[in-house]
C-alpha cells in the first residue's frame, strides 16, 4: 500500500510531496544511518538479540514500547549477555543491566564520544576493521580525543568510572548490538545522537556479522516498511535518491510517466505549507495529524485552510472530521500482505 500511494503520489499527481510518521519519530535515523552505512534500518533481526555477547540499550524503555523485542534481550542476559542501560530514568531494563547508567538529557554525543575516547586511548579500537572499511578515522579520533571521561562526568552526570566499564564491556565483547530508539531520534541533535552510535559500532568494528550491529526500534508497525517502500520526499523505494538522474530515468522508464526531479515537502513543511496556502490540497492516508502533530491549534488552522482534504482511515479520526471526502481504509486482519515493523 505504501509503495501504491507513493507510485500514486509521483506518477499521477506529479509531485515528490509524499511523507509519513517516521518524519515525527525516526526521520534522523534513516539520514544517520543512510549516511553512515547506506541503509537507514536495523543491521540485524530481532531473532538475533538473543545470541549477543553485549546488548547497549539507549533511549528506549523497551519492556513498554517494544515488549516482544525485551523478551529477547531477557533471553540474550539469561545465556550470560552483559547488559549495558544507559537512560536517564530508572527503567525495568536497569533491574537486570550489568551496568546501569543515567545521563542528563540531551547529552548523548557526550558519552558516545566520551566512550569512544576511552577505547581509543586503550587501544581497543578494531584497527583492522578501520582500515579496511571505514573513512575519515583521524577526525572522529580528533574530535572524541578532548571528551575524557572527567570532562564527560560533568556534561552528562555519568561517572566517569562507570563510562569506562561501559566502553570496555561494549569493545571488548565478541558481538555487541546497540539499541535504541526515540529517546536518541526525537531530540534538535537526534541526526548527530544517531551517527555517533554508528560511528561506536564501526570504531569496534561492532557491524556486519550476527548478533552484531546497531538497530533502531521503530515506533510503528510499518514505520520501516514505509521508508522502505519510498513514502519519503527525497527517495524512491530503496532509499534511490529522486535528485539522481539515473535513477529518476529508471522508474520513468517503469511507470511510463515524466517524474519531478525536486525534493519533496516533508510532513511538517506540508502542515506549514497549508497554513500559508501555498499548498491547497491533502490526501492523508492512516495518519491522524490532529493527534500527532505538535501546536494543534496552528494544525487544524492549516487543515481547515486546505482547498480540499481527503482522508482515509479505519476510523471517523479528529482529523477526518476537517475532511472533504473520507475514503474507508481496511486494517491490518481484513487483507494479505507484508509489514516490516522495525
């Protein structure tokens, strides 16, 4: 359905102003990542939690929001699993957490780099793994090289003898997994909080193999299926850039129509678009904005100024009640098909 609404979206209406909720969750998740290594999704499937040697859980209270992922990670600390718990809150994950740390937040680049300062200064840095598959090494070292763990203790709250044990339990093990969710993306920095957790994995060379890597949990049961399937305004499906020529030809030569080689309108721009009336008309699929949004009343201002609104959904929604025309939407046990959840 994705992929049908955002095909819809470019090859019939013209235009790349297509987005979803992952713009108001893990939007910095899929441009850390996608930078980082060429995909803005989990480098590992759940299934594989269980068999990590070291488990990194940051930003996420998982036994809550994702409890089914929890249970693997309470099966991983049964076979012996050291885990890491840095949060600023007491989450229930701490009860069980070989280490247990709270930081300020908002001060993650803090410790991530105050962690990676402590394993380069005690070589425990995979070397082998740098040369042969990363770039630019000298600078994260130059940048990471001032954040001691003393200097870190202040920023964050985090004492800088428990950054230390953390650094090395997460180096040193033989698979290390870190997870995290909201509490890195949904920050000014989250972009910069996600690319420090992968510049983490690559210094130990914690990436590319089982139980081993860096994953997002994603915040709803198709968020990921979404980015993936193209629902974004600067990507077609598979993550295939809309400003690159050759891959603008390949899908005109596919759908048999002429395609807009500008970036589209995210879901916030859209939302101001609409207030200012240079946007006039939505088609808002699955989605409840006058729920989600932030500053509703400015939303259901932009919604009401709307030449026209069509909403689909499984439910009279706050926002379809502003609509022109609600189409009805079919949930998830009423048709076949896929999700991938995170």
């Amino acid at each position: 359905e994705n992929y049908i609404f955002q095909k819809f979206v470019r090859a019939a209406i013209g235009t790349n102003n297509v987005d979803h909720c992952a713009r108001l969750c893990h939007s910095s998740t899929v441009a850390g990542l996608a930078k980082a290594f060429g995909s803005g999704a989990m480098t590992n499937s759940i299934s594989e939690f269980r068999d990590c040697d070291c488990i990194l859980v940051t930003g996420s209270n998982t036994t809550e929001t994702h409890p089914i992922i929890s249970l693997e990670i309470k099966k991983a600390v049964e076979k012996g699993c050291k885990l890491i718990v840095i949060e600023p809150r007491n989450i229930e994950l701490c009860s069980i957490a070989d280490i247990s740390l709270h930081q300020k937040p908002g001060t993650d680049v803090a410790w991530i780099n105050g962690m990676m300062n402590v394993i380069i200064s005690e070589d425990l840095h995979d070397k082998a793994f740098i040369a042969q598959r990363c770039e630019n090494f000298e600078a994260v070292e130059k940048t990471v090289e001032s954040y001691t763990p003393e200097k870190v203790e202040k920023i964050t709250g985090v004492s800088a003898d428990g950054l230390r044990e953390a650094a090395r339990t997460y180096a040193s093990a033989g698979s290390s997994s870190i997870i995290y969710s909201m509490g890195i993306t949904q920050h000014t920095s989250g972009t910069d909080n996600v690319l420090s957790i992968a510049n983490l994995a690559m210094l130990c060379g914690h990436i590319g193999k089982p139980s081993t890597g860096v994953n997002p949990l994603r915040g709803q049961n198709n968020v990921q299926g979404a980015c993936d399937m193209g629902a974004l305004p600067n990507v077609y499906p598979g993550y295939q850039a809309v400003t690159d020529p050759a891959v603008k030809e390949k899908y005109e030569s596919a759908w048999g129509v002429s395609l807009d080689d500008r970036v589209g309108l995210t879901v916030t721009l859209m939302i101001e678009a609409a207030h200012k009336g240079s946007l006039k008309g939505l088609y808002i699929m699955g989605e409840n904005p006058m729920i989600t949004d932030p500053d509703l009343n400015h939303s259901e201002e932009a919604l009401k100024n709307l030449e026209f609104l069509v909403v689909q959904d499984i439910f009279p929604t706050e926002t379809a009640l502003l609509a022109d025309i609600i189409l009805p939407g079919v949930s998830f046990a009423e048709k076949t098909g896929t999700i991938t959840n995170t």
